[in-house]
C-alpha cells in the first residue's frame, strides 16, 4: 500500500526495510502518525505490506504475561495546574524512591540468585506512571544528581526514564511503553555478574576486562530466559542492547535488521546517560553534539533523527546560562555543532559561540514544565 494511502492504526504484515536492506519495522508493528511520518520522511519509504483482519499475524510486541494484582503505586503526578517547583519535588522524590527500590531488587538477586520478577514488574509500572508520565520528565532527568546510589541502580533506571519517553514520543501504546520500561529496567542485569570496578564499562584497560565486560548481554539473557511470564521480546532487548546498527557491536555483532526495536530504542537511551554520566547535571547540548559527533552508523538513524528533533524543541523552548554569568535565549542551534547555537542575550545582544571563544552553555533555565 502506498504510504499516502496508510492510516494511524494499520498493521504492518511484512518487514519493512531501507535501501541497505536493515529492517525499519518488523511484522506486527501498529503504525502511528509519527511513524508514518517517519516512512514517508527520513527513511524514505513509498509503499509497505499492511496485513489484512484474517492474516493472523500477532501485534508487536506483546503484552506482559501475569497482571493478576494492581501493582503498588508510586503518587501521580498530575500533568497541569501544580507549580514547578512542586513538580520537580515529586519528581525527585520519586526518583529516588525508585532507585532504592530497584538497588534492593538487583541485591536481592545477587544475595539469593533469584530475580523477584512480580517486584520488578511492580517497579517498572511505578517507573511509567511516575516518571515517564510526569510533565518535564527530560528536563527534570537532567536535573537529578546521577551520581547518588549505586551505579547500577540509578543508571538501569535512567534508561527506563529516557526509553520510555522515547516510546512516547513514538506514540506507541502505553501497554508497549510499560513493556519497554520493563525491559530497560533490565537492560544491565547480566552486569550483576561483574565486579563492581567493570559495570560501568569506563577505563577498561585489559582485553580481559573489556571481554568480561562483552559477557554482561548474554549474562542478562541468561537470567531471564528461564523465567515464566518473561516475554520473549524483553530477552531480547536486553541481549541485543548493544549490538550496532553497523553489524560493530556485541554480544554477536547482529546487522541492524535483526536488532529488535526494543533493543534499538534501549541502545539510544542507554548512550545518552552514559554519555551525561561523567556531570552531576548533564548538560543536554553537549550531550547532542557528542551523539552527531561519534555514533553515526552506531544507533538507529531514525531514532536519532526523532531524538535529535525533540531535543532541539526543548532546547529552543528554554533559556541557558552561560558561563560568562548572562542568561540568553537559543536562536539558532547547528546541525553539526549542537552545543555551540547562536544565542541572544537579555541584553539583546546576539553571540556565536562557534566563534565566540571563552564563552560556553553551563546549563538550562526552564521556561515551562509543559515540555519533554
């Protein structure tokens, strides 16, 4: 079917590939605005497969097995009408709650060697109703302190943050955003496995070291795989998390059309914290350029596409600091060099900082929570 032709809603009844023949969509996948915009825009696709009421063909992915209780629930966080600080209060507070929680569930894992998987599934719904939902989830995610908690907890749950966002952002159904969430909450699982001094993958300084690190996908699938109600989506996510769009990563070094969207989505999201990792507050600009600067061919070039996009949103619709003490207003962001925009002052004056040396973006002045 042309894609002009194609509604919200469709199903797609046969991959969908690009011209280096990498899949884009797999069987099943419920079609969006967004990613009909994607079709028809940067990947440049005229036609695609759309599966009729009685192919049979499954939605993608599938729902989570075992919803037999309500999960607890962290307090909602009403999207309108509650003042900013108080937003970002609820926000942090919940954060932190979740953290906790998740670093008692990886140490009860590695104390007794069994995954407490109805908790985990527990957590992750906490994870989408009271972070991923909350207005200004981005903009309050880079302002959280990712260096209290251990590693392992705060990262796994950053990922599940931005991963989820992105979901949304790809319109996908809140069932699958859950699922998503789940997955990125145990993308890193198989790092329980590792020393302490290795799980963040930094200053691996011995090909022994740099191989056990390889080992912690495999390790993650390891784990899960046994257990029942775990969706065979989510074992792959966690796998295939860092493989490559180029066919360059591991455990297996899989082409991009066999990495699940999942694993694609879990990628981005875990490139973006680990690249803030090394600030207390990351600082979203940098974060931009270093994403243009050295992973292309690496991540899903749609998604980064569609990640770059709704980061240069949020940065237009807020003001920065600049480290000269001026606050200014962002007018023009470059394609190729995101933390250097052109900027105009509350003095009215216009700065280029590609060409303006000594003067560089410390940090975001938040206009409105009603954004990412």
């Amino acid at each position: 079917m042309a894609i002009h032709d194609i509604e919200p809603g469709m199903m797609i009844a046969k991959p969908v590939v690009n011209a280096n023949n990498k899949v884009l969509l797999f069987p099943g996948t419920k079609l969006t605005r967004s990613l009909i915009a994607l079709l028809s825009g940067p990947w440049n696709i005229s036609s695609v497969t759309i599966a009729e009421p009685d192919d049979n063909i499954k939605p993608l992915p599938v729902q989570p097995v075992r919803q037999k209780q309500e999960p607890e629930k962290l307090p909602a966080i009403p999207h309108k009408n509650i003042p900013y600080k108080s937003l970002q209060k609820l926000f942090f507070n919940n954060y932190s709650s979740t953290s906790d929680r998740v670093s008692q569930i990886f140490e009860t894992y590695l104390n007794t060697k069994k995954l407490p998987f109805l908790e985990l599934r527990d957590t992750s719904t906490m994870v989408y109703h009271s972070l991923v939902e909350t207005n200004g989830s981005m903009h309050f995610l880079l302002l959280q302190d990712h260096h209290q908690g251990d590693y392992l907890a705060r990262h796994s749950l950053a990922v599940a943050v931005v991963s989820g966002i992105i979901g949304k952002w790809l319109e996908m159904n809140p069932v699958d955003i859950k699922q998503l969430v789940f997955a990125a909450l145990l993308h890193d699982i198989g790092k329980t496995m590792l020393p302490l001094s290795l799980q963040s993958g930094q200053n691996l300084t011995t090909d022994t070291e740099k191989e056990l690190y390889r080992m912690h996908p495999g390790h993650g699938a390891e784990i899960l795989s046994p257990l029942k109600g775990i969706p065979r989506e989510i074992v792959l996510a966690v796998e295939q998390h860092h493989e490559y769009m180029d066919g360059t990563g591991f455990p297996k070094k899989l082409p991009g059309n066999s990495i699940h969207l999942y694993a694609r989505i879990i990628a981005l999201a875990d490139t973006f914290h680990t690249l803030g990792g090394d600030s207390e507050h990351p600082n979203p600009f940098d974060i931009s350029a270093k994403l243009q600067q050295d992973l292309n061919g690496k991540l899903d070039p749609a998604l980064c596409d569609l990640f770059a996009r709704r980061m240069s949103d949020y940065l237009f619709s807020n003001d920065v600091l600049l480290s000269d003490g001026n606050q200014a207003e962002v007018i023009f962001l470059p394609h190729t060099e995101a933390n250097k925009p052109v900027v105009r002052t509350k003095n009215g004056d216009f700065i280029d900082l590609r060409r303006r040396q000594g003067i560089t973006i410390t940090g975001i002045i938040k206009k409105s929570p009603d954004l990412i």
